[in-house]
C-alpha cells in the first residue's frame, strides 16, 4: 500500500516498560510499513474487539507495530495489537494500544482511589529505574495533569502525567484503560504540550468511541462462576499499569533481605557476647572459690 511520503518524520513513541517513559525521535520512510487506511472498521488485537476509524487516520497493526519499535531502538512490550496515526504533517502525535490479559479487574473501589499515594510510589518508582536508564535517558516525573478517574458506564480509566525529560523538555503522556471480561486494553496518548488539549481531543472523540469489544469479551460478560474471582481493582490496576508494584516490591524484597540479614548479625552479635559473659561469670567464681 502506497502511504503518504510526508505523513509524520517526527514522532513520539510511549514504551510502558519497568516504568520506563521513553521518546523515540524516528526518521523513517513510511512506505517500508504496512499501513491500514481508515475510513472502515478494522478487527485487531487477534480478534479482540473492533475500531472503526476515519479516513484522517491511518492504523498500524500488531506485527509492523513491533517492527517499527525494533528498526528504532525501542523494545517491544510484547503486549501490542496496534497504534493509530494521523495523516496529516501538522498533527504530531501517537496512540498505542495493548491488551493485558491480567484477568477481571473489580470497579468497585473506584471512588476511593488514593491519587496522592500513587503519585509518590510512581515518584519513586522511576527514581529507581533511572538508575538503569543511562546517560540521557533520565526521566523525572513532574506530578498529575489528570488524576485518575473512572467512567463506570463505559469501564474506562483514564489519567495523565507531566513528565520532563532528560533534555529538560516537559512532555505529557495521557493513559486510558479499557477493561474487558478478561483484562484490559491500554491506549495511550504522546504528543506535545503545546498540542495535548487538542490532541486529546481529538483521542477522545475520533478514537475512543469507536472501539467496541466482541461480545464475549465485553466487561458485562464476566461470569465468576466460570471467570473466577476478580484479579484486581482500580488502585492495583493503576500500580500495575505504571510498573509501580514491581519497582516498589523489589525494593521492599532488598529492604526485607537487608534487615533481615542486620537482624542475623545482631542475634549472632547477642549470642557470642552471652557466650563471652558466661565465660567471665564462671571464671570470676573460679577464682573465687581458689582464693
């Protein structure tokens, strides 16, 4: 399929790995990838669910999308069944979709969401993980643009971050999760500030609608009987999706090890000093019952 030449030289890419918040700055020519044109409904995700896009828009599918994060440096979650981009030059921005099958994610804790404390474990989070990031990679998360919220009607959780890269440029990415009978979709949102209100509508009311779940994988479709117990709620799904969990209990796992090995050394420490006092004790009355 013949792309446009002039669709987008300069693109942002959002990588949820470890909570890695990655940009790739990507020349490529667009004729190498296998483009789906808009303007009709598109299946993707192995049968997942549908989306139907204008013709303004163009979808990437699942392999080409793994292909193009390989051919620019990126790293591939595992998790992609697809992206969508503008066709225009003038619009700057990228939506990738993954599907997480973690199971029945409960909504019914939806309003008692601690934003806050989420907020400080993603802080340090990635405070962590940019040890690992190298030279010019680092990331500082800047705090909530959107605190999370949760739509129960459509089971959809959205939120977005103001983050500054190690440039010193200040980016935003915006999050929406998707739930379905057996997971749920992520989408997320990179672009520029200057162009995030727009963009973002443009996410909300081009995209976002028009994707709809097959029927056995609808939300409404869960069945414990036959689904089992809920894996997760609302907080724990905000955790996991920012790669809060994993960095925090890491850090609690060395933190155990290493007080555990300080409570080694001091029962050890104990154990020979009342061995030493013995010694002295009966020596004393040794000494005593010579004199």
């Amino acid at each position: 399929m013949k792309v446009l030449k002039n669709i987008i030289l300069f693109f942002f890419f959002f990588c949820l790995i470890n909570t890695n918040l990655s940009i790739i700055h990507a020349d490529y020519d667009p004729d190498d990838y296998q483009w789906v044109e808009g303007g009709h409904k598109i299946e993707f995700g192995n049968k997942l669910a549908d989306i139907t896009l204008p013709s303004k828009f163009l979808f990437l599918p699942t392999d080409e999308l793994i292909r193009f994060q390989k051919e620019n440096g990126n790293i591939p979650s595992g998790y992609e069944v697809g992206s969508v981009h503008p066709v225009n030059l003038e619009e700057n921005w990228l939506v990738v979709f993954e599907y997480y099958p973690v199971g029945y994610v409960s909504d019914l804790d939806y309003l008692h969401i601690n934003d806050e404390s989420l907020l400080t474990d993603y802080i340090i989070g990635t405070t962590q993980s940019n040890k690992d990031r190298g030279v010019n990679k680092e990331v500082e998360i800047i705090g909530w643009k959107d605190k999370p919220s949760y739509n129960p009607k459509r089971h959809e959780l959205t939120y977005s971050l103001f983050f500054r890269d190690a440039f010193g440029k200040t980016q935003i990415n915006y999050f929406v999760r998707l739930l379905s009978r057996n997971g749920y979709m992520s989408a997320t949102l990179v672009t520029d500030v200057t162009r995030f209100d727009d963009d973002l509508q443009t996410m909300k009311e081009t995209i976002l609608p028009f994707i709809e779940w097959k029927e056995d994988e609808k939300y409404d479709a869960y069945n414990q009987s036959k689904d089992g117990k809920p894996k997760l709620n609302i907080a724990e799904l905000v955790k996991q999706s920012l790669g809060i969990e994993k960095t925090i209990n890491s850090d609690e796992k060395e933190n155990k090890h290493s007080n555990s090995n300080s409570i080694s050394r001091i029962i050890i420490l104990s154990v020979i000093i009342s061995i030493i006092l013995i010694i002295v004790i009966k020596y004393r009355v040794l000494l005593k019952r010579k004199n």
